[in-house]
C-alpha cells in the first residue's frame, strides 16, 4: 500500500502544479517502496529532494512575480521542509543513520495534501486574482477588477 494517493481532493486546477504535486506523490511513494524493499534508498531521496527543490522554487517565482514579499508564510513553511530533507541528507550521509529517511515520507505524506489545500490553494487564487498566467509570466489587466492585494503574511490560517 503506498503513503499517499493520488486523489481528486489534491488537484488544485492548475495543470503545472497539479502535475509537479502528482509527480512529488509519485516520489514519496517511490522512496517507502525503496525502504521497504531494503534496498538502496538514496537515489529515491535525492530524486525527491531535487524534485521538492524545483517545486518549491516554481512555486516561489509565481509570489515574486504576483507582488509576495521575500518573507512570507508560505515560503516560510518551504524553507523548513527543505531544511528537514537536507538535515535527513547529512544523516544518512554522515552519520549513516537511515532512520530520519523512514520518517520523512510518513511526514510529508501528511505535509503535503495540508499544504496544498491551504498555501498552494491560497496561491492559485492569488494568482487567478491578479491575472496572472503562469505559462507567459504576464499579467494580464482585467478591467472593472480591482487589482487584489499583494499577499504580505499567511493566507488563512497559521503558519505552524
Ligand atoms: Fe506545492
Ligand atoms: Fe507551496
């Protein structure tokens, strides 16, 4: 049985994200496979700390291309996963301690469907607000719409 699947309550209605989040499902899958089957699990971590990497810097260029400040929750909750794997990295590298690489699936399993019902959700929106098409990196004026306010703290909820 895998960690996560894939379901109708993670799409977001933005084909790019939807597939990089399909994609990052695919990987938590991939590495509890891995771990289960006892054999070398680290190429399934890397690939999904490289693929969270690019995701999340996707995902960082909409805010700064729709008017988010540097520091904002969102990116805030980013810079703490990734924090996480790259402490998950040095164990298993340094100190040859796989134990950290067997929780961090379960965790983002629970992490990810989270984050995406609230920040990933609360971006798309952003962006749908603001005009902005993501393929051009335009934004395209929508007159008799007031523009929306740049998202400068968390949108809905904490930021735990
Ligand atoms: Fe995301
Ligand atoms: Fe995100």
């Amino acid at each position: 049985m895998s960690l996560l699947a894939w379901s109708e309550s993670l799409v977001l209605n933005q084909p790019r994200l939807d597939q990089t989040h399909h994609e990052m499902v695919d990987l938590i899958n991939g590495l509890d496979a891995a771990l289960a089957a006892k054999v070398d699990a680290m190429p399934a971590f890397l690939a999904l700390l490289e693929h969270t990497e690019a995701h999340f810097a996707l995902e960082e260029g909409w805010m700064a291309a729709t008017g988010f400040e540097p520091q904002n929750c969102h990116s805030s909750q980013h810079k703490m996963v990734l924090n996480v794997l790259h402490e998950v990295r040095r164990y298993a590298v340094e100190l040859n301690d796989l134990e950290p690489m067997h929780i961090i699936g379960k965790e983002l399993a629970q992490w990810l469907p989270a984050h995406a019902e609230m920040m990933d959700a609360a971006l798309v929106f952003h962006m749908s607000q603001v005009g902005y098409d993501p393929t051009t990196g335009q934004i395209a004026p929508r007159p008799g719409q007031a523009q929306a306010e740049a998202s400068h703290a968390c949108s809905g909820g904490s930021c735990g």
